[in-house]
C-alpha cells in the first residue's frame, strides 16, 4: 500500500537518532513509574462566578514529565485512534526533547485545528483509549493535555513574532468553495490550501467557527484560541466571507459560474429537536442551539445586551450530551440557584465526556438521571413554572447497546422550575439540499456520500454533521481530510 505523506514523515521522525536516542535514555519500568499528569484548574466556587477557561493548561516541567512517559510503542495503537491519524509518538518525543515548535509543526500536518482538539476532542475514546497503557492498567498518556500544550506553545511563540510554520505547495490554479465554517470546513479548508488550491470559506453568520463558536462557552473553548487557529489558515491563504448562506444568498450556479470547480458542504445540524410533549411552547422552554448561540455568540447573557436571555433560577436542562453538559455549567454562571441535568438513562450510560460531567458535579450542578419530562406547567402569563417528570428504569439494551429506559408505572413527580433547555439532538438544516436540484439526501435529512464523501453531484463533496447528523469535532475534522484528499485527486485529474 502506497503511503501517504503523513506516514512517511512519521517513519522519517521515528528513524531519526534523536528518538533511537530518547528510548534508551530511560528503562520502560522507569517511564511507566511517572505519575499521570494533573491538569491544573480554577478552583470551581470562583470559576461560576466567570467565564474564563477551566483547565489552565501544563506548564513545561508537566508536559515533559508526561511526554516521558510515552513508550514510544514500534506500532503505536494510538496513531489509528486518531480520526486525523496525528503522528502522536512524533510530536510527544519532540516535546520530551524541549522542541515544542517542532511537536507543533508535526501536529498541524494532519490536524487544523490542534489547540482546539486539545481541550475538546474525546481523548479518552479514541487515541488515549489506544494507548498500551490501558493494557497495563495504569493511566493512558495524557495525548489531549500535551496536543494543547504544543499547540499553545507555538500560538504564544507567533505573538511573540516567530516565524510561522506554512508547509504548502505551489498554486494550482483551482478555486474550491466551502459552505461553513465549523471543524469539518476548517479541516477541508486547511489541506486544500496546503495542496495548492484557492480555497473560499462562506459562512452564514457574522462570526467564523461554526459550533466552536456559537456552541462551545468560552469557559471550555476560549474564542482567542479559535481566532489565533483561524489566523494560521489565513497565513495558508484560506479566506472568509461571512453573512454569506449558500442556497440563498449565493446559489451552487452562482458559485460555478464564478469559477469555482468544487463545493464542499460543511453547513452542520443547526436544526434542533423536541421531545413533542405538552408546553414545550411555554415561554421559557428553548433549545440548547437557541441558549448557547445567544450567549456565546449574541452577548446576551450580558444585562445591557439588546435581546438579553432569561437568568432562570431553577434551570432544568433535558439531555446527557456535551451539549446538555455546557448549558448546564453556562446556566450556573448565568446565575442559576438550582441547576439539574435531567436525563432518561442512568449516569453510566450518559454520552458526555467523563471530565465535562466531573466539572459539572463540582460547580453543584445536580443529576437527575432515569428521570424523563413528560409535561411542562405553566402560570398565568404563560411562563413555564414546572416539570412533570416519568421516573425510568434501565430495561434491555437498545440497537446502540445502552439498555432502554422504561418507565416505572405510576412514578411521576413534579418539580418547580423557570427555565428548561432541552438538549436531546439536533437535525440537519435542509437549506443547502433543498436548495440545490439532483442533490440527494437520506431519509434523515442528511446529504448522501459516498465512501470519498462524494455526493450524487460530482463536484459537490459533503462531510461533518450535514452526513453524519451529529459527531464529535474531531470525527468531523477528519471528514474534512477525507473530503479534501479525494476531491483534489478527482480535480488534479480533471484539469490535467
């Protein structure tokens, strides 16, 4: 099998004297000795009173110390849990050596975005899941505490005026458009620009990022570390054109007739679901889409903003997501007295990332599992005042292997509330595949691809949330690789 670039500089930095150099240096027994890294944080009591970011980040002594503990493994497990295949070993060995820059540079071969994926990529399921270390049943290299590290490292060196790392090749004379801005568009975006393309990014609100904008508080993901990894795809030659929406403001004609020879569709699943139960119309009853966006991207949650959102004082929020887990702490900083997460399975089933409900707990969010609303209240200005809620019990597993949630006959308690925010999914939003005739779509309202992420019009290429209806950033990342890599060899090869 042909390899890839990625694969032979992996090979290339594995060969090299310097790593031969660092293996023998420690016995293994030595290495697997370090203790796992602590990730420092704010102290939860002062940490709701803000939105600064939780996790401060190691500091040079801890992510060496971490980086030492990496085995170096001949066939490193971790590398194939990565959905962007990073050459972890590489850049964890460049950090043990004090060569952050040179951890960094390897990073951003493979991911666009790795100050993002650092703080927000499920590790703990996909490369840190690999690591041989679960085998020894000792704590996985922390890989996400030390992709931040490298990754905040280089982005505190450029705004100190070093020279930035821009590995890409020469002009090719092709010009592809992108519709969005989220991680799957930024991902494409990236390794298009690095093959030589001309690369456009039209995103329909006022601000480039998509959901790690309007979706992520700044309090997970600060909006200077989206910005500064926004900046290295300008230095790539990538540009953004905001208040743009594809299927309205500009058509896929229109995009062709201006020269472009490819559309890749990354416009998410901005489409939020309900639960179809009675007064989910109730003032005071939104969507976790709805909250997150007014307040991440709006400024609403300030008191003098123009549309400022309701400061609740019972917030219920509905779901066990990431989602669910941001609205809940952003309620807590919004002023909440009461904050629950009401969820319908238990809290082993709960699909929110171990660390995301940890922080929760400690910010005295309360979990309110097998728990499942059924009616909201409202009082006489029509103002959601309470929640009727069914209590569960974990039946059979279901076609994903979580056992199904059943109902206790009879149990259905009452709880007062003044703000719910239900977080149980998202659909995507049919402008784009409405908009655009021949393009075909599943049932679910996705865009339907083939295994190159090619959709049924040879030039339009669709990844991310748009496919796949809901995904975590990093599988949307590594869509956008996917997408770019055929969608370049299909135009190269057209334009011989």
């Amino acid at each position: 099998m042909k390899q890839n670039d990625n694969d032979i500089h992996a090979a290339d930095t594995r060969d090299s004297s310097w790593r031969a150099e660092l293996r023998a240096a420690m016995p293994a027994k030595e290495r697997t000795a370090i203790p796992r890294a602590a990730m420092p944080q704010l102290d939860p009591a002062y940490r709701i009173t803000c939105n600064e970011e939780v996790n401060r980040g190691l500091d040079e002594e801890q992510a060496v110390a971490e980086a030492t503990r990496c085995l170096d493994c001949p066939d490193p497990q971790c590398v194939t849990g990565c959905p962007v295949n990073i050459d972890i070993p590489g850049f964890i060995k460049n950090i043990q050596r004090g060569e952050t820059l040179e951890a960094a540079a390897i990073l951003k071969r493979t991911s666009a975005l790795p100050a993002v994926c650092g703080r927000v990529c499920p590790q703990e399921r996909q490369c840190e899941s690999r690591c041989i270390y679960n085998k020894m049943k000792r704590p996985p290299v922390a890989i996400g505490y030390l992709e931040r590290f490298a990754a905040d490292t280089e982005r505190r060196a450029l705004a100190d005026g070093a020279h930035p790392d821009i590995d890409k090749a020469a002009p090719n004379g092709l010009r592809v458009a992108v519709a969005g801005s989220g991680p799957c568009a930024l991902s494409f975006a990236g390794d298009m620009a690095r093959r030589g393309f001309e690369v456009d990014v039209f995103e329909a609100l006022h601000e480039i990022g998509g959901v790690l904008k309007y979706g992520i508080p700044e309090f997970r993901l600060p909006n200077a570390v989206v910005d500064s990894e926004l900046d290295n795809l300008r230095r790539l030659g990538v540009r953004f054109h905001t208040d743009i929406v594809i299927g309205k403001t500009l058509s896929y004609d229109d995009l062709i007739e201006r020269g472009y020879s490819g559309l890749f569709v990354a416009s998410g699943a901005g489409l939020p679901r309900f639960m179809g139960i009675p007064g989910e119309n109730f003032i005071g009853v939104m969507s976790s889409n709805e909250y997150l966006t007014r307040i991440n991207l709006m400024g609403a949650g300030s008191p003098d903003a123009a549309t400022p959102v309701a400061r609740g004082r019972r917030v219920a929020v509905i779901g066990g997501g990431n989602t669910a887990m941001d609205s809940v702490r952003t309620a807590r900083r919004m002023g909440a007295e009461r904050a629950m997460i009401v969820y319908r399975r238990s809290l082993a089933e709960m699909p929110a990332r171990i660390e995301e409900v940890e922080h929760a707990k400690e910010e005295g969010v309360e979990f309110l599992t097998l728990c499942n609303p059924v009616e909201y209240l409202a009082d006489e200005n029509g103002r959601v005042c309470a929640m009727r809620v069914q209590r569960m019990e974990l039946g059979q597993p279901d076609a994903s292997g979580r056992r199904s949630p059943v109902p206790i006959p009879g149990a259905i308690d009452e709880i007062e509330v003044d703000e719910v925010i239900v977080s149980v999914g998202v659909s995507p939003n049919p402008l784009i595949p409405d908009s655009i005739s021949g393009l075909e779509v599943t049932n679910r309202g996705t865009i339907a691809v083939d295994g190159n992420l090619r959709s049924s019009i040879p030039l339009i290429f669709a990844g991310g949330d748009i496919v796949r209806g809901g995904a975590t950033v990093i599988l949307a990342m590594g869509d956008g690789r996917r997408a770019a890599a055929a969608m370049a060899a299909q135009l190269l090869e057209q334009n011989k």
